[in-house]
C-alpha cells in the first residue's frame, strides 16, 4: 500500500514534459530575473537575493509537495476506510462494530497470508 501511495505521489509530480533548460537559457533566466541594475551581469547583491529567492523557492515548492503528498494519502485512506466499512458492515449502519472490525482483522489477515476465506453466509 505505501508503495502505492509513494507511486501515485511521485507520477502527481512528474512534468509530462520534463526538458531541463541548458545552461545557457538557465543562466538568462537568472540574469533577467535577477540583475536588478540592467547591467548584463549579476553582482553580488544581487547574487545573494538570488541565492536567497531561489532556496526560498526551493522550500515552498517541497513544502508544497509535502503538503500535497499527505492530502493523497490521506484521500486513499479514507477510501480504504470506506471500502472496508462497505465490505464488513454487515449490520449496514455506516461504522464497523466491534465485533465486524475483528472479523475484518481476522479475514483480513487470511488474505494476507494467502489463505481465502469462507464466503459468508
């Protein structure tokens, strides 16, 4: 399950279309965005802004990543949470009693090891 959890976090991520700019075009873009006096060359001002902004950047972006990965998971949870009241309600209340959670755990584990078990009756 973490596998998939990790997998689908990941392919959430991925650009369709992840070209990496050259060095060249990298640097323009840092000199445009970043020589604040026109001057065609960075100072250093205006390379510590840059380092600044761009480590800045670099920590919302994971943040915001972080923060996306754990709405996923928390999504799939409660989809499985779902799932697993659907699938041992048996009395069809909307909440797993007890005694349906054990036997939940107990068909579940079942599963797990390989082992199917009886239909219910």
């Amino acid at each position: 399950m973490k596998n998939l959890i990790l997998a689908v976090s990941i392919l959430l991520f991925l650009p369709l279309h992840a070209e990496k700019p050259t060095l060249e075009e990298r640097e323009a873009q840092l000199l445009a965005r970043f020589d604040t006096d026109g001057d065609g060359v960075l100072s250093p001002e205006e390379r510590a802004v840059a380092a600044q902004t761009l480590r800045q950047e670099k920590l919302e972006t994971r943040q915001a990543r972080i923060a996306q990965i754990q709405a996923n998971n928390q999504i799939l949870e409660r989809k499985r949470e779902i799932a697993l009241i659907q699938r041992f309600d048996t009395n069809g209340d909307g909440v797993l009693s007890p005694e349906e959670r054990a036997r939940a755990e107990q068909i579940l584990r079942q599963e797990r090891q390989g082992n199917r078990p009886a239909p219910r009756r």
